[in-house]
C-alpha cells in the first residue's frame, strides 16, 4: 500500500513569497490533516478535512495560511505572504476513518515539506 | 485549551539502560496514542491506548495509561541504537483532533 506522499520535499523562499505544499493521501482515507511542526516541538494541527469538507481549522492563521481540499482527495496548503516564523516542516496526515481521536484511527503521515524562510 | 505536557524534553542513556517517558494531559482523555519520529523522519504510530490502567507491550516497549486518564507513560527495556528518535504522545481533545506532546528525544550512547 502506498503512503501519504507529499511534495516539494525541500522549500526555500524569501519572507513575503509566496508558497504552496501538495498531499496525495492513502487511497480511500477519507480525513486528512495539516500539521505544522517546528523544530524540536511536536506537530501542531493546522486543519482537518473529511472528503473536501473543511471540519476544523481554528488553528490555522487565516490571515496568510489556506487551504483546500477540492475532490476529496489531494490537498494544497498555500502560505501567502510568508513569515520567518513559518519556517517548519509541514506534515500532511491521513486516517480512514471519520475521527482522528477516535479508538484504532491511527494517523499516517507523509514525509512532510521542510519549509525555510530566508 | 487542552495541553499536553511531556518530560523530560532529553534523555541520554548508555545502550541496554531502560529509558521511560512521561505524558500529562491538563483535561482527561477518552484515549491516548504514541508515535515515535526518528531523526530527519516523520512521526508513525505505535500504540493507543484506551482503557483506564491499560497495560500495553509491544517487545521491549511497555505502554500504560493512568486510571484517571490523564497520564501515560512509555518505558523501554535495554535500549538499542535502533530506539533512537522522538517519542510524542497525543490524545484528542473536545473536538476530537489530536493535540501532541513536546516529546522526549531520546539518545542512545552504543
């Protein structure tokens, strides 16, 4: 079975550029996840779509983060304009079931697009 | 909002020492997983667990989670370099998305 795959795998821009990371989960994962990790801390949820149906994203900084989710499958998180403090690595998480939290839905990440702001 | 605290932050320990890492949570939790990140890498799954008290092996890899759910901890027996990485842990909250721990970043002297 194929993983969650994820690209660029490497990204450097200038603050106030533009960028944009893409994620093809696991066929048939129908919830999906963006996760934020900075170094040296844990992974911190961005947002969660069920099929192309955002379910939470009060963590996201909607003032320059977004994000969609169009057929239900792959997914783009766009940053615009960036921030130093952007600099992370992005992890893109799918689960088949309907709850993330839920008993036996664990997560399968991809290998994440580590994000550098110049 | 929900937090969930792990200590300690670094561990070194000489290859075959025992290594535990301890995961609190600020609100009870319906269940609690653990996933471990190796250097460079991403984070996989390794356990969840539900149950009050729940006792959970996985070879050398020892799993429980406290009677009021509120804590767990994850203890290794006779480390290995292949054990090396970060270990988080990560329990849903009221909306049911998964908030994680700090980790433990573990380092194994051969």
């Amino acid at each position: 079975e194929a993983g969650v795959a994820q690209s660029p795998r490497y990204k450097i821009i200038e603050k106030r550029q533009s960028v944009a990371f893409w994620c093809n989960p696991i066929s048939g994962h129908a919830t999906l996840y963006w996760y934020q990790q900075i170094l040296g801390q844990g992974p911190k949820l961005l947002i969660q779509f069920q099929n192309n149906g955002v379910v939470d994203d009060s963590q996201l900084p909607k003032d320059r983060f977004s994000a969609e989710r169009l057929k239900g499958v792959d997914s783009t998180l766009k940053i615009q304009p960036a921030k130093l403090e952007d600099s992370a690595v992005y992890l893109c998480a799918s689960v088949p079931g309907r709850l993330a939290g839920g008993p036996y839905n664990e997560q399968f990440f991809g290998p994440g697009t580590r994000l550098t702001v110049l | 909002g929900q937090q969930v605290m792990q200590i300690p932050q670094y561990q070194h320990v000489q290859e075959g020492e025992d290594f535990t890492t301890y995961c609190n949570s600020s609100t009870t939790l319906s269940n609690i997983q653990w996933y471990k990140q190796r250097p460079g890498g991403h984070p996989v799954f390794l356990i969840q667990l539900v149950k009050s008290g729940e006792v959970k092996k996985q070879k050398r890899l020892t799993f429980q989670f406290g009677e009021a759910k509120k804590n767990s901890s994850l203890h290794i027996t006779a480390t290995q370099t292949t054990d090396v990485g970060t270990y988080f842990c990560a329990g849903p909250n009221a909306g049911n998305m998964l908030t994680f721990g700090g980790g433990t970043r573990l380092m194994v002297k051969p």
